[in-house]
C-alpha cells in the first residue's frame, strides 16, 4: 500500500509519544500512543493484506499523520485520553453507558448539604454514591437512611419557602428531617449529621452500629423506653440497607472488578464497584469497535476513559480480565489519579475470581441482550433484509436463509449443523444436523457431502423433529422449502465447495455466498474480492447471528457425541459386555464412575446382566485400580 503522506524514513522518532491520523479536511479521525513512535507507525504502512480491515479503512481516509514526543509511557497515556476527549476521533474505541444510572449525590459544596437522586455528568462540590440500578432504589434507600441521619432531603425552592414561612415541612414532623431551614439545627450541626451519613454509606457501617447500639442500651438503663425504641427502629433500618448491598469480599476490600465479553463488532462492559465487601452499584457499557482491538485492549481503553473521564477516581484495586500491554504504566497513572497505590491486576483464584466471573457473565448477557434487542426489532430485521439485498445484488430480499457449519476434532466426530431463518428470525422447527459418512473427513469433502444431501432433497414433503436426528442423517422429507441464500461459515474454499455442488446437482435459483470469521467478510462464488458491510449494517449483525447459531447448534452435537464416545470407551474390551448392555448400564446407573464404584449385586439390578456379567465387569475395574 502506498499513501502520499507517509513519512520519510528515518524521520520518525523512536522515542514514546502520541500520534493523529487526519483526514482531508483536518479532522482528527485516529489517536493512538506508542512505547516507540517508529515502530508503531511504520506498522500502518505495510502490506494492506495483513492489516485489518477496519485499520487499512482508517490508513486510506487519513491524509495526514503527526505525533509529539513525551519523556514517559505514562505522559503519552494521559495526552492520549486527552486529544481523544478534545477530538472524539470516528476510529477509535469510545465508552458510552448502556444507560444512564442514577447516583445517590450529596452537595457537600452547600452551606446547607442536600441528599439527593442525580444523573449525567459530575460536578464540583458534590460526593457521590452508587451508581444504583434505580432512582427508586435510591429513594427507598433515603427513605430508611433519613431515620437515623436526617438530612436534608429537599429541593432549593421548597428549603427556602419554609425559610421565609418560618415553619418546617412534613418531613420534620415525621422525624426524617432535622429542620435547618428553621433553625431547629445550626448549619454545623447538620454538617456532623451529614459527615455521618457520608461515613455510612462510605462503607463505616460498623462504627455507626456500635454508637447506636451503645445508645440504646443507655436508653434502656435511663428507663428511657421510648427513645431506646426509636434507636432499636432505626438499627433496624440500617440493616435492611446494608441487607440490599451483598457482601462478597472482606470489609477492608475497596476495589472495581470489570467483565467483558466482545466479538468482532461491539463490546459490552460491566463494572461492580465493591466498598467495605459490599457491592455498591453496577454499571454497563454498551461500544461499537471501529479499530481492531482485543482484550486487552479493550481493558485499557476502558481504564483511560472511565478513570480519565468520568472524575471517579480508582479504588484500591481494579480487578480485570486480562492485563493490558502497559500495565506498569497505567498502575502508575491510577495511582497518580487516586493519590496513592493501584493495584491492577488479573484474580487467579478464591472469592475475588469468583465475583469477577460473575461479572463476566453479566457483561456476556449484556452482549446477548444487545444482539437480540436489535434482531428482535421489525423494522432493523426488515432494514437488515434489505440491506443485504443490496450488498449482495439479490433480486430480492432473502426472507429464508439457510446456513451451515462443519465441526470436528482432527477428523472425528465429524458433524454438521443447517439452521433456517426466516424473515430475519429463528425458525428451529427446521433446523438439521447430519452425521458426516464420508471417507473423507477434511471441513470441505464433509460440506460437500452434507450440501449434496440437503440439496438433492428439494420439494421432499415435510416430516421430521425440530432438532434434527443426532445419531442418524437428515429426517427424511424435510428439506421441501428452498431457501432464498445460502450461507457457508468460511470463505473463498467453502464457496467454491459449496458451488461445486450447486453445479453438479444443476441448482442455479438459490443464491451463496460465505462469511470468513476473521475479518467478517461475505465471499461469493466467483469473485475476487470480498463484500465488506459496514460495521453498524443491520445486515451484518443478521449475518453474523446466522453464522453463530449455526456455529452454536454444529458444536453442541459434536460434544454431545465425544462424551457418549468417552463414557462408552471405559466399558470397552469387557468380554461379554455389548453395546446393548453397555447402554443399559450407562442408563440405569447414571455414568462411568458410577458402574465402577457398585458392587456385585448392584450391577445385576440392570436389565440383561447376570452374576457372571456383574463379577467380570466388577472384576474389570478392580484390575484397573490395581
């Protein structure tokens, strides 16, 4: 690939830094840091045929590239989140919310502080707590807390309405508000009640209990029953609060733990921010990938941005997925943020790994959520029909798609998977898996055998289970309906496999084509270059959907019948012992581990097997064991 603009050799500094792509009108569309600023940029003008897609799109819009030289790693991280908040450059990986999570949020900044529900971006003067799942969460969380820390809880108007009225409100008669606004407490006296507030939900519940419980206690001796009632309620109230946080770590445990789940698309992100061992609030994050990036990258990109940009500052540890390429360098800039130590680091085993399990699947049904919303839409299935209509010059849109996957382990157990769509939805009724029994065992003689099966049944009546035969081929009569595309998962080979058949059964009214993994590219028969959707098509999201489905049901057989296979082959080589009985074995005792471990009289309880048959079989394992 050649650009105009690409620098001279020798005149890019090999020292760390920040570079920009611009494009023909100025703008910046890429920002990116490097340990050493030759290598890095060097490596976007190699050959366009191992680039990705998306990076030889951004190198060919790009009309220019400029860098500036930092002294650390560290100063080309913080100048990179930088540029990207003051640029918002189309290329690269950017964070948004899901959604816009409510913060419990007091305006310590006020002479009077105010405990209240606030969203979108922070501001000064104003210590905040969450995020929470609900504003009504909140408030019934602000319900239970004003018992014991009555704040204040009302808007400025309303405070200086009763100021001027020279009456409280509802809330002080009900003993949920200490009455500021008419002096019944002093500016400093509600600043203690809102320092304790601010120390319990900072996570020093413990420090609060004791005073309480210490309080009621003297109540109780003083004779004073109704007070040590009302501090009994109001312990009460503390615990159903802290009852709604869930402790998962240690109380001294202060820490983020992010999950992540992508493909080659979108990522979806989910953090649980854990103080005092309890989980305080979740968020989620929902990104289009417009670069090429991994993990790894994708964990890096995340810290910059949330840490960089949202004014939350790091807790004591980050627990994350996997470690980013410079993890020395953002565990200092973390550290330099917070004011004292990071700890970033991956959790190998325990309660910690656990939890960030947990989190990882939050993030993957976050992912799933996401796909199924867009394939759940009318108008986006109706809009990726059309699309890939367009893209693929069919006469019309494709409202039945078959696809198929091959599956296998080094030749064995070879299996294939045919799943139908039909009008952008999943039609399982029609859904086939087939047994491959050809001598040939490779991915492309077993598409072609299972095409050649499938193909040369067209207009067979209807008949058959909804998930396929697993031990036998296709049902008989059920391929009757032919489809409108076909789809191969794979590329140019399994094109030309696929219209290899095509040719020898005479078929010239379905439309092929395939979609290669690696870039998301969709191959058709004869071409030389692939078809290359946008990263926010509709029609893209349809195919990759029909791809993994095929993917999904291919692999769930093939493993279904490498553990028949393994539980089978213990049973192997005992003399007497058919497939018949090792069958009933299997079924009447559960599993292989089970057959071992019974005794004599308990094998005879299976149908067919007699005391010789039970003292051989028994006899069998006891030799293993030896």
């Amino acid at each position: 690939m050649t650009v105009d603009y690409r620098p001279a050799p020798g005149t890019i500094p090999t020292h760390p830094g920040v570079y920009r792509f611009r494009d023909a009108d100025r703008r910046v569309i890429y920002v990116g840091k490097a340990k050493n600023l030759r290598n890095r940029l060097n490596s976007y003008f190699a050959d366009p045929k191992g680039l990705h897609e998306r990076t030889r799109r951004m190198v060919t819009t790009a009309r220019s590239v400029e860098w500036t030289v930092t002294a650390t790693e560290v100063e080309a991280l913080q100048l990179e989140w930088t540029w990207i908040k003051e640029f918002d450059p189309r290329f690269n990986v950017m964070f948004k919310d899901d959604k816009s999570y409510p913060w419990l949020a007091v305006t310590v900044g006020e002479e009077v502080p105010r405990a209240q529900v606030m969203r979108g971006n922070r501001r000064k003067g104003v210590r905040y707590f969450g995020p929470f799942g609900s504003a009504w969460a909140i408030r019934q969380t602000l319900d239970l807390l004003t018992r014991v820390f009555p704040v204040r809880t009302c808007s400025s108007n309303v405070y200086r309405r009763h100021q001027r009225l020279g009456r409280p409100c509802l809330l002080y008669d009900i003993g949920k508000c200490s009455g500021p606004c008419v002096g019944h407490v002093s500016p400093e006296e509600h600043r203690s009640i809102i320092d304790e507030f601010n120390s319990f939900m900072a996570g020093d519940t413990s420090r609060v209990r004791r005073e309480l419980t210490s309080q009621m206690q003297r109540a109780s001796e003083n004779l004073e029953f109704e007070r040590a009632a009302r501090l009994r309620d109001d312990m009460a109230a503390l615990d159903k609060v802290l009852e709604q946080q869930v402790v998962v770590l240690s109380e001294d445990t202060e820490a983020d733990v992010v999950g992540i789940a992508d493909d080659e698309l979108v990522a979806a992100v989910q953090v649980f921010h854990v103080r005092g061992g309890r989980i305080r609030g979740q968020r989620g994050w929902i990104i289009d990938k417009p670069e090429p990036v991994d993990e790894a990258g994708i964990v890096e990109r995340f810290l910059q941005q949330f840490y960089g940009g949202s004014g939350d500052k790091a807790p004591r540890e980050v627990l994350v997925p996997v470690l980013p390429k410079d993890t020395e360098a953002l565990k200092t800039w973390l550290s330099e943020r917070r004011g004292s130590g990071v700890d970033l680091r991956r959790p190998q085993r325990g309660d910690k790994r656990a939890l960030a399990e947990t989190v990882a699947k939050n993030a993957q049904e976050a992912l799933q959520r996401h796909k199924l919303k867009r394939a759940g839409d009318l108008t986006a299935r109706s809009k990726a029909l059309e699309e890939l209509a367009d893209a693929l010059e069919l006469p019309q849109a494709p409202l039945r798609i078959e696809c198929y996957d091959v599956s296998q382990s080094l030749g064995e157990d070879v299996v294939a998977s045919m799943v139908v769509f039909e009008d952008g939805v999943p039609r399982k009724s029609e859904y086939r898996r087939f047994v491959v029994k050809g001598e040939q065992k490779d991915d492309l003689s077993s598409l072609k055998e299972v095409l050649t099966r499938r193909l040369s049944r067209l207009g067979d009546q209807p008949a058959g289970s909804p998930e396929g035969d697993e031990e036998d081929s296709e049902p008989k009569g059920g391929f009757h309906y032919a489809p409108q595309l076909l789809v191969v998962d794979g590329g140019q080979p399994q094109v030309a496999a696929a219209e290899q058949v095509f040719a020898e059964l005479g078929i010239d009214t379905i439309n092929l084509c395939g979609l290669a993994k690696r870039l998301e590219e969709i191959w058709l028969p004869g071409e030389e270059f692939p078809v290359i959707l946008s990263r926010t098509s509709e029609a893209l999201y349809l195919m990759q959907r029909v791809r993994d489905e095929a993917h999904r049901f291919a692999i769930s057989l093939h493993r279904s019948r490498r553990r028949k296979k393994m539980r089978a082959s213990a049973l192997d080589g005992i003399p007497g012992l058919g497939e018949s009985k090792r069958k009933a074995l299997l079924r009447t005792l559960g599993s292989v581990k089970n057959i071992k471990a019974s005794t004599v009289e308990e094998l005879q309880t299976v149908e067919g097997v007699g005391p010789k048959l039970a003292q051989t079989v028994h006899d069998h394992f006891r030799k293993e064991e030896e």
